[in-house]
C-alpha cells in the first residue's frame, strides 16, 4: 500500500512539474466588480484552483466528521442505557428466582 502511495505521489509531483513549466507566461488575473488585478504565472492560477479546492474538501470533510462522532456519541450513550437496563433485569429476574426456590423449600 506504501508503494502505491509513494508512486501516485511522485506521478501527481511529476504533473505539477511538467504543468508549471509549460504554462509560465504571465496572465493578468481579476475580479470584475473588485479592483483586483494580479499578474501570475499560468500555473500559478492553476494550483491555486486546486488548492482551494483541497481546501473546501478538507472543511467538508471535517464537519462531516464532527457529525459523524456526535452520532456515534449518542449510539454509544443509548447502548450503555440499555446495557444497564437489561442487567438490571437480569438481576431482579435472579432475585425473583431465588426467592421463588427459597418459597418452595420453605413449603416442603
């Protein structure tokens, strides 16, 4: 699996290589209504579109989590409830049981 890894890493590593040297004439970068004007490299805009996406995929993936574990929380809270539930029956089933065995030894 570690082989796996480290070939995707140096293939991803060689494709931002050849993207990067490729595209290194400048662009002029703006937002319309925003007076913002960046001059960048091609392969600037397009690792900063990938970024930000990784990003946003990261805080997605984050909140989802937190829901995941408050769920998780809740299930093991009810699980424990019922855990005592059922030995508490259990043990007055016990109590029942012995005091009926204790009754019929008393009659004979």
């Amino acid at each position: 699996m570690r082989f796996i890894f480290y070939a995707a890493f140096i293939l991803f590593t060689l494709l931002c290589i050849i993207i990067a040297i490729s595209n290194d004439g400048p662009i002029n970068f703006s937002l319309s209504p925003l007076p913002i004007n960046l001059v960048m490299p091609a392969y600037m805009l397009v690792f900063l579109g990938v970024f930000i996406g990784l990003f946003g995929g990261w805080i997605v993936s984050f909140i989802s989590g937190i829901s995941h574990a408050r769920r998780h929380r809740l299930a093991d809270n009810k699980i424990k409830e019922l855990e005592l539930k059922l030995n508490f029956q259990k043990s007055s089933t016990k109590d029942l049981a012995n005091s009926e065995i204790r009754g019929k030894s008393a009659k004979q």
